[in-house]
C-alpha cells in the first residue's frame, strides 16, 4: 500500500522478512512542520513485549497492508524515546479540535491518511474529521487535505496535552508512567502537571527515580506536598530519599502533621532495611474485633492485595507504632470462620515478626523460606512499627530503575 489511514493501522502485527511476528503497531511517529506542509511520517512505535515500546523508523519498513506490516528484521531494542521535535500521531493528533483555514470551522480529528510522495517518503495528507454538532443532530464527518487544517504547525505543537491526558485516562498507573518516561522533558511535564493529585500520585509511584524527582521538583512546593500526602507512605520516603535535604525539609513542612510524622519516622531506618521499607499503614484491629469487622477492613479498595492479605492483631492503641504487637489473621482464614468469631482465636502465633534493623537479604530469605506475602515489623517493646509486603521487597531487590528494563531482557 502507498497511502492508509492511521487508525486501521494501530495493533497491526508487524513482522520481520522471515515472517516472525515481532510485536504490534501501536502508534505513528511524525514531525510537524510549518504552515500548511505535510507532516512527515518518521517511524513506528512497536509494542515487542509487556509495557516495552521500541521505534522502527520508516525506512526499515518494506511493506504495509491492513493488518500485517513487513520490515527489514533489523530492530534497536532500547526504550522508545519520543524527541522535542517529534509528535505521536495517534496520542497527541486523534480527537484533538482544530479549524478549517477557509471557513474557520471548528473540526475534530478521527483519524489521519499517510501516504507516500514522489520521494517515497511518507507524510501525512489527509484527516478524516467531523464538524461541531448541528441543532438535534450529530457533526458531519468527511475527509479534507492537511493543508486546510489550521492550529496544527509547529508553532501550536504543545497544544496537545489535552488530547494526550484523554488518551491516558483509562490506563493503569504503570502504564502512564511507561510512557511518560517516554516523553521528552518539557512534555513530560506538562502531562504530570494536568494530573489531579491521586492520579499523579499513583504514577509517581511507578517512574524511575529520575523522573519522579524531576517531577516533585518542577511542581510548586504546595502541590509537591499534597501529592506525597496521597502517595503510599513507602514511596514518599523513598522519593524523600532522593531529593535535595533542603527540598525534603520544605515538603515535610507542608504536610499534614500526621502524614509528616509517619514519614519522619520511616526516614529514620537504612533504605535497605526493613524499616526502610515497610509501610506504615497495615491493616490493624483489637483482639475484640469480629471476623466480619477484619474482613471488612480488609476489603478496603485502595489496599494493595499484599497489605489486604493478612490483618494484624495488637491490644489499644490500635496504631502504628503504639499498638502491641499480639499476632497476625491471614484473609483466607478469615473466610473460612463464622463472622460472630473473634479474630484472638485464629491469631498465627508461629509467624514471628521482624525488627526494623532486619537488613534486606535476611528479610528476603525470610520471605522465601516462609512463602510469605507480608511480614509484620516491630520494635524491642514489641510495639508493631508497620508491615514489610512482598511488593516492597521486589522493588528494593530490584535496584535503582528497573522500570526501564521492563519488558525486555536485554538492558
């Protein structure tokens, strides 16, 4: 084919000249350009794996059809990285609102046609677009040239974020921040700014260290602070960590007083321990609470699966690190006890906590020898300090920046 739309393109299986599938067309890489020219088309962003993107320029490409495009076999597997130049076609184009030059029409983007010149370069020529809606009926669509597009040069190229934002809306955390790692600085930004503060938080969760701090430090202190509020206690620190001592001390003093006690607390203990680690926040009862009120904690939406898999049992205060530290109630027994039962007596005795000091290596055996989701941490007195979850233990164990490698053996 010489000319196709985008959208028909998009989870097209791309393969290499023996006819080995090597990953799935997820987007369309182009340089905008001044006044009414073409875009030019400059690659594919490929999905190889889970969460892993890589560019195939368009030059390796010998064939594309409906379906099935064909390249020459020769991939460079690193992270795709999109440039300051570059515009994703799909994520940044599609539904963004723009006007027709001669009438000054307001028109949405639904897809665009590229197509290959006499240079056999590829550009884009045509959008597939549909006008404002009429009195009592829905817009009319039909294709027009690029060049009657108005708002669409290089000149209004960071206009996209709106687009952008609705095309992440309904993405995993994890997922964001895979492809906002991808972006350029500026536009990286721009996207982590228009986040509300649970949604930023979330993704700050999973970036790379770099980015994240490059975030955090780029916000106006006030926002910064109220997005570690909604952030995990554990990943606060660890993002605390990383800044400057002047920027953690103008954010702790921002946070609400409760919040910033927990994380002074937790930024006492070695990163690399299981103080370090732990959150502070597990699910704790009374020795007098009912099987049905543990349950009911536990169904609590916003626990991850490892803090909701076991509740831990301690006499009043019923606080981190007040409470005395008497046992843990793993969920699946709780499922299989009469609602009316206390939880005292289907406490597991034999699960022995661990003191925050614990470095990681003996805590990952622990974790091993006992095929343990999570682990209660207390101090000397015995007072329960918080709980160390296996989804800590695979971040730590993991090193600095593992996001970066995901999906792909070959970093």
């Amino acid at each position: 084919m010489t000319r196709a739309f985008i959208a028909r393109l998009r989870g097209s299986a791309v393969f290499d000249p023996n006819g080995e599938q090597l990953g799935k067309v997820r987007d369309i890489v182009v340089i905008l350009r001044h006044g009414t020219q073409s875009p030019r088309v400059v690659g594919l962003v490929v999905e190889v794996g889970a969460r892993r993107r890589i560019f195939i320029p368009i030059t390796r490409v010998t064939k594309i059809d409906v379906g099935q495009i064909v390249t020459t076999g020769v991939l460079d597997l690193r992270r795709f990285k999109l440039r300051p130049a570059e515009t994703l076609a799909v994520a940044e184009l599609f539904d963004r609102t723009v006007q027709i030059r001669a009438t000054g029409d307001s028109v949405k983007i639904l897809d665009l046609a590229m197509q290959q010149n006499s240079s056999r370069d590829w550009e884009i020529t045509q959008a597939y677009v549909r006008s404002g809606r009429g009195i009592g009926r829905r817009g009319q669509t039909r294709v027009v040239p690029w060049s009657d597009l108005g708002g669409l040069g290089v000149e209004e190229a960071d206009q996209a974020t709106e687009s952008m934002l609705a095309s992440l809306e309904d993405m995993r955390p994890a997922d964001v921040a895979s492809i906002l790692h991808d972006l350029p600085e500026k536009r990286r930004l721009e996207i982590a700014r228009a986040l509300d503060d649970e949604r930023l938080a979330d993704v700050l969760e999973e970036l790379p260290e770099h980015d994240a701090v490059q975030i955090v430090s780029a916000l106006e202190a006030e926002r910064a602070a109220d997005v570690l509020e909604e952030m995990d206690p554990d990943d606060a620190v660890d993002l605390l960590s990383d800044l400057t001592p002047e920027q953690a001390g103008e954010l702790l003093s921002l946070v609400e007083p409760e919040d910033a006690e927990d994380l002074r607390r937790l930024l006492m203990y070695d990163e690399w321990s299981a103080g370090g680690m732990m959150s502070p926040d597990p699910v704790i009862v009374g020795a007098d609470a009912t099987v049905a009120e543990a349950l009911a904690q536990i169904r609590n939406p916003d626990l991850s699966p490892a803090l909701a898999s076991q509740v831990y049992v301690v006499r009043a205060p019923m606080q981190t690190p007040t409470g005395k530290f008497l046992g843990v109630v793993h969920w699946q027994r709780l499922l299989r006890e009469p609602p009316s039962d206390l939880v005292s007596r289907v406490i597991d005795k034999d699960l022995a906590p661990l003191p925050p000091e614990t470095a990681l290596a003996a805590v990952t055996r622990y974790f091993a020898a006992y095929n343990l989701v999570a682990v209660p941490i207390v101090d000397a007195e015995n007072h329960l300090l918080g709980a160390v979850t296996v989804d800590d233990l695979l971040d730590h164990l993991l090193g600095d920046n593992w996001r970066e490698a995901t999906g792909s053996d070959d970093d």
